[in-house]
C-alpha cells in the first residue's frame, strides 16, 4: 500500500494523467525530454509508474487471499464518495467502482505486470532519445497502454482512499480553492 500512497503524494490522479499523455506523445513522435529537468521528471514519473504497478499486484494477490472476501462498495457509498472527494474517476464500470480490484484484474488480464515494466521501459527509451517508437510498438499497443494504465490509475486511487490506514493527505474536499476547482479539474482528464 506504501507504494499506492507514495503515487498519489506526488501528484493527483489527473495530473499523472496529463504526464502520462505527454510521455505517450513522446513515445509516438520525434520529440523528446531535451532537458535534464525534463528527463529526470520522466525517469520519476517511470519509476513510480513501476512501483504503482509492482504494488497493484501484489495487493490483487492479497485481495484474492482474503477471507471471507471483503465486500464491494455499495452505491450509497459511491454516490457519498462522488460528493466527498476531490476526484473520482469517469473511467470505470459500475462493477469496477464498487470493488477496484476487478479493474486492476482486467488490466493485469490484457498486459501483465512484467509487460508494463517491459513496455514502459522502451517508452523511457523512446521519450529521451530522437525517435519514435514506429519500428517496435504500433500507435495503437502505444495507445492501449496508455488506456489500460489510466485505468490502473482509476482502480488505485479508489483503492488508496478506500484503504489507507494513513488518513489520505489528498482527496477530501475541504473549504478554500481546491473546492471550487474539483469539477473543472476533473473535466480537463
């Protein structure tokens, strides 16, 4: 759960979302991370990435061992964290917000954990040189990760909030600006 909370500590779940789609246009075009700035925010970014994935899979194997199995969320539950929290994912099933860890299964389903290491890894390659990863991977495998890892996103944020033993330091919504944000934020992923 430490590298989960870790994700989110360093930044919102739409402002991963945002670096995700620049690092996917990296990997897609000629462009790259030209400074040092950049290229170590990206070698973050992909380390992260790296630990979020580690971490979701082994919770799954965790989660699958439990019992009895814990219960999903209800939609009293759901509709209440909609209202409460600064974000709530657009991009899952009704199943999936209930209980998050039939995403993260689905997504583990498409592309194994040993496969998202493998492919981020060549989009670190691909981000931080001079071109593009047209020979290797298609725009579309480039562009499924990229939907699968926002997924993965979505299932771990729901996870964090729902089971954090530390009290989430992000996520409730509380008086000031970042109220008055949350629904434009929101849209903008």
């Amino acid at each position: 759960m430490k590298a989960v909370e870790d994700f989110f500590a360093v930044n919102w779940p739409w402002e991963h979302k945002r670096e995700l789609k620049s690092w996917q246009y990296c990997v897609i075009n000629e462009d790259c991370f030209k400074d040092q700035h950049e290229a170590g925010s990206l070698l973050l970014f992909y380390d992260i990435n790296l630990r979020l994935m580690e971490a979701l899979d082994l919770l799954l194997v965790i989660n699958n061992d439990k019992w009895p199995t814990p219960k999903d969320a209800t939609k009293e539950q759901i509709e209440q964290e909609k209202r409460d929290w600064v974000y709530f994912p657009k991009n899952l099933s009704a199943k999936e917000e209930a209980n998050p860890y039939i995403a993260v299964r689905k997504c583990f389903k498409r592309i194994s954990p040993y496969e998202y290491r493998e492919h981020l890894h060549n989009w670190l390659h691909f981000a931080l040189s001079d071109c593009c990863s047209e020979e290797t991977l298609t725009t579309y495998e480039i562009f499924q990760l990229s939907k699968n890892l926002r997924k993965l996103y979505a299932a771990a944020w729901l996870i964090y909030m729902r089971e954090s033993e530390l009290p989430p330091v992000r996520g409730i919504k509380s008086k000031g600006n970042l109220e008055d944000k949350t629904d434009e934020l929101q849209e903008e992923v």
